[in-house]
C-alpha cells in the first residue's frame, strides 16, 4: 500500500498558507503542475484521492482479479456480462 503510506507520511500545509501562493479555485479540481510544459506533480482533491486508493486497493485484491478474469471469459464465450460495480459489491459482501 505504497501510496497511502506516502500519504500518510506527506507534508500538509495550511489553506491559508497555501492561499498566498495558490488560488483555492486550483485545489477543487485537479490540477496538473509543470515546469517548463513537463508535468512533475498532480493535485488532486481528497475525496478523489481516497476514490482512487479505493479502486487500487480491490484492483490488487486476487479475489477481485479472479471474479473479473471469470466474468471475461464468460463474456468471450457468449455470456451477457455484469456491471463492474455490481462485481465489487458482491466482494464486499463475501
């Protein structure tokens, strides 16, 4: 779990600290920062980080991975498939 740690273990800086270099419009969306046109970080909302820890985290899960390389398969040979959130929801309840 290498990006939650990370994050975990970030700087944190106050809004208003952030405000005198940083308009808060920037922090509601995310937000690719470049130097010199390459991009070197990404900004992201918290809401939208923990969505996507989320998503890595049932990604990384052999269940999961299992479920889904069934369901393709199934879905190779003629089967109508399912809707990826109903798959995770059916994890989360086993």
């Amino acid at each position: 779990m290498g990006i939650a740690t990370d994050l975990l273990k970030a700087d944190r800086v106050g809004i208003r600290e952030l405000k005198k270099k940083l308009s808060a419009t920037f922090l509601k969306k995310p937000l690719i920062i470049t130097d010199r046109r390459t991009p070197v970080s990404v900004n992201l909302p918290y809401s939208d980080m923990l969505e996507l820890i989320d998503i890595l985290d049932e990604l990384s899960d052999i269940e999961t991975l299992n479920i889904v390389k069934e369901g393709r398969k199934a879905i190779y040979s003629g089967a109508k498939g399912i809707e990826v959130s109903d798959v995770f929801e059916k994890r989360k309840k086993k």
